[in-house]
C-alpha cells in the first residue's frame, strides 16, 4: 500500500473493515503491490483500487508524528494493550503540546485508554480542560459564550442570575452523550451560581476526544490524525476545493484501469461526523466529474460515512 499519510493508511483499513461489514465479504488490504492506485483492497480475486486525501493542506502537522512515535512505544511495553493498529482522532482547532509537562499529561492520558479496545471499537476519553467564567452584572439571566460551549449559550443560561461570560475555547470536542454534556453545563451553572458582579473563576471541566482500534490486519501501532490548528474543517470553501481535487486524482487512477471497483477515501478532522460538509459538497459537483467513481466514503471521528454508493459490485454480478 502506497497510500501518502500514516492517517491515509488508517483510513484505508477502516474501508476495508467497513465493506466486510456492509457487504458480507473479506476485503484484505494489498501489501506493496504495483498499482497507480494509492492502495489495493483484495476481496478474493477481485481487486479494489482505493485513492486516499485528507483534507486540509498536506504536510506535517506539529506534533504529531512525535505524539504517534511516543504512544506506540508506550503501548508496546503496557501488557493491557492488545497488539495492534490504534487511532487518535484529534479534534479540529487543536495545537498539540510540545512542551512538558503538558505533552506527557496528554500521552500518559491517551496511553491509558487504549487498554481493552476489541478490533473496530471506539471509545470517547476524557481529558481536563479549564474554561474561564465571568459575571458581568448583577441584572439579566443570560451566558454569552465563546469556544466549544458556544451551542449550548442557551442551556447554560436556565436558572442563572446575571449576565456571564464564559470562555470555553479550551473545550472542542463535545460529548456525544447528552447526560454526559448536561454534567459539564450543571458545573458551570453551579460555579456562575456563586459569582458576585465583576468576579472571575475558572472551572474545571473536560473536552472530550475519540479513539479507536484498527480492523484486525493493521500494522501495530498509533496514529495520530490531526489537522493544522489553522484549518477550519467547517470552511465551506476549502472543503469544496479538497474534494475536488480528491475527485480528479481518483477519477485518474481509475481510468488507469486494473480494478473491478474504485473507492476514494477522504479523512476529515472533525469533532462529529455529523459535521461534515463533504455530502453537501458533492451534491453541488457535476456528476461527470465522479461519475467514473464506484464509491466515495469519508473517515472521521473513528467513523465511516457512505457519501456516493455503487451502482454495480463485482461480487454480485456473478450470481
């Protein structure tokens, strides 16, 4: 496999355990075999050409191969931690640390949620965070808030008295449990409860981060998908741009032939999947552009969306 990045080639194994699961068959990624593709996919005979992108502007982004290359050697010596490939899905809008001690507080955190992962499983882990609230006036019942909180502006303001300020730009990623949100928003209400007028706190919470484990086959180790803290995964724009430009390198290894079926993977850093504007922005191509194409997923927060599906298998028109 050939595919350009360690988060490229994690996302080419959550393809292939996605389609074991969707369509009932083994898919086995290809080992350095001769392809213009990216990377091959076997499902028996058949051969499935796979182009890999991410999209936010290729290059290294800080910190991350060394967060990758610590995690794996600490995995490799924790007996908890069963052999295999594991994933860090850091959420948009993040730096990575790379000073102490903040580097070995976040590493010593990851490392110990990695015990216990069955293949294909994610989990949500919790890492402390500080927000800082403040209350403006004695009058009013309303938070304005910027950073993570910002959505839940309304929820924060039930039952308080004042007007408040919160930064919560510590925070980004969200649970996806909403009695695990309420908690977070309960102790910030708790602690505005107690402010006098022109008084500043900080509160202690947390953001909340997902990691996975690779379908069975993957190489051991950690990878660490991130995005530059510059890139904003919601600009409409840039997204548009990438998937084009993903688009037009598939539609050209597919028309170099050698495959029963073409599949483009594209990562997204986001905080959900449900944030993601790769849908929308195909939905706005002109289908000659991709109509070549067999198959179009995005890899996100652990997860894989369906974004063009097949009209055709290989595998079904034997029957």
């Amino acid at each position: 496999m050939s595919a350009h990045s360690p988060a490229e080639a994690a996302a080419v194994h959550l393809l292939s355990g996605w389609m074991g699961e969707r369509f009932f068959r083994t898919f086995r990624v290809g080992d350095g075999d001769p392809t213009p593709h990216d990377a091959i996919l076997y499902q028996r005979e058949r051969r499935i050409g796979v182009t890999t992108g991410v999209l936010w502007p290729e290059g290294p982004v800080a910190g991350v191969s060394d967060l990758a290359a610590l995690l794996t050697s600490d995995i490799e010596i924790d007996p908890s931690v069963a052999s295999g490939g594991y994933v860090i899905w850091v959420p948009p809008l993040v730096a990575l640390p790379e000073g102490e001690p903040h580097r070995s507080r976040l590493r010593l955190t990851l490392a110990n949620c990695l015990s216990g992962l069955a293949p294909g499983e994610r989990r949500e882990v919790r890492l402390p965070a500080t927000v800082k609230l403040a209350k403006i006036d004695a009058d009013g019942a309303y938070v304005s808030v910027t950073g993570g909180l910002a959505s839940e502006w309304l929820a924060l303001s039930e039952g308080v008295r004042g007007a408040f300020h919160l930064d919560s730009r510590a925070v980004h990623r969200l649970p996806s449990e909403r009695p695990e949100l309420d908690l977070i928003l309960s102790r910030v209400r708790d602690r505005a409860a107690v402010l006098e007028p022109m008084e500043v706190t900080d509160v202690e919470i947390d953001d909340t981060w997902t990691v996975s484990r690779l379908p069975e086959g993957a190489p051991a180790g950690v990878t660490v998908v991130a995005a530059p803290e510059s890139f904003d995964p919601l600009d409409g724009v840039a997204v548009r741009r990438g998937l084009r430009a993903h688009v037009a390198r598939a539609v050209a290894q597919r028309e170099a032939g050698g495959t029963h079926l073409s599949a483009l993977v594209v990562v997204a850093a986001l905080a959900h999947l449900s944030d993601e504007l790769v849908t929308a922005s195909l939905r706005g191509m002109n289908p000659a552009a991709y109509g070549i194409l067999d198959l179009i997923v995005l890899v996100a927060d652990g997860q894989v969306r369906q974004v063009l599906q097949p009209r055709t298998l290989p595998w079904e028109q034997s029957r």
